[in-house]
C-alpha cells in the first residue's frame, strides 16, 4: 500500500460526493500516472479493517489528478467533508491491488 504525506483539506459545494481533485505529485507518491482514475473509496474506519477487508467502502469514487490542485492539498465535495466528520486534514492510503482508497482524517 501506498500513502500521502497529510494534505489539506479544500471542500467545495459544486463537487459531489464522488469526486476527488489531487496535484499530480500527490497521485504520483500513490503510483498514479494518469489524470483520471476510479477506486472505491472507504472512510470513518480503522486502517486494520481497511487492510483486512472487512470494510465497506462508501461508494466508487473519480479521482483526478489535476495541476489546478495545490500541492499537499486534497479536493472534495462539500458532503464527504461532513461524512468525514469536517476535518482540517487528511492522508491518503492507496492499495493497488484491490483498487481501494482510504481517506484517514485528522
């Protein structure tokens, strides 16, 4: 599994919920390479659930890997902010073997 540093946390109401904006330097310490990526997206569970599998994601989520971004900055939707219980920060845990995207807050 991959992981971020913590990133900043920017909420937008335009966004839904099922969608994520990081800068392309974010995405490339998880290994993505492309602009555009979907992944289940799991929160408000503990990483041993999450790494065991016995977690239930929220729902399949569009990641975007966009220069706009700013650095160390992660971008979503105002209602996953809430779902994420309105925290400043975050880190992302990537594991590429099974497509799976957990959003750890702080």
């Amino acid at each position: 599994m991959k992981r971020t540093g913590v990133l900043k946390i920017l909420h937008d109401t335009a966004f839904p919920v099922n969608k994520l904006v990081i800068h392309p330097n974010t995405g490339f310490d998880l290994g993505f390479m492309q602009i555009k990526y979907v992944t289940k997206v799991f929160i408000n569970t503990c990483i041993q659930d999450f790494t065991s599998g016995s977690a239930e994601p929220l729902c399949d989520a569009e990641l975007l890997l966009l220069n706009e971004c700013g650095a160390n900055t992660v971008e979503m939707g105002q209602k996953l902010w809430h779902q994420l219980g309105r925290p400043d920060k975050a880190l992302l845990i990537y594991d590429e073997g099974d497509n799976r995207l957990f959003i750890a807050s702080k």
